[in-house]
C-alpha cells in the first residue's frame, strides 16, 4: 500500500512537470522542485522495493527451511 501510495505520488509529480512545462519559463522554479522531489519519491520507492525483495528473500528462505523440517519428519515416519 505504501509502495502504491508513492508510485500514485510519482505519477502525479510527473503529470505536474507535463503541465509546468508547457506553462511559461517563468514557472520553471517550481518545475525544478517538482523533478527533485520526484527525484527523491523515486528513490524512496526504489529503496522500498530493496526492502520488501530482501524480505521476501527471507522469507522464502524460511519456508524452504520448515518444508525442508516437514518432508524430513514426513519421510521418518513412513519408515
């Protein structure tokens, strides 16, 4: 949800920055701090997706590691 909140925020950004840069050259300041703070959602989303892919890692990790223990038990009591 918080990757889909900033993702709609990039987006946004990106639609301002269409219009801002149609608009006049005395506008571009604001453009400026619509790209950097875009810039800086992106990054932000970026790192979120670091996050979430390292935990999914882990995850997987631990369930290899239970199905591993089951199939183990599994297999001894079949014996």
């Amino acid at each position: 949800l918080r990757l889909k909140t900033r993702s709609e925020l990039l987006c946004d950004a990106c639609a301002r920055l269409e219009v801002a840069q149609s608009s006049s050259p005395h506008e571009l300041p604001e453009a400026d701090q619509l790209l950097e703070a875009a810039d800086v959602m992106l990054h932000s989303l970026d790192q979120g997706v670091k996050e979430l892919n390292a935990e999914q890692e882990n995850l997987q990790e631990s369930l290899n590691e239970l199905k591993n223990g089951l199939e183990k038990q599994m297999g001894e009591f079949k014996e």
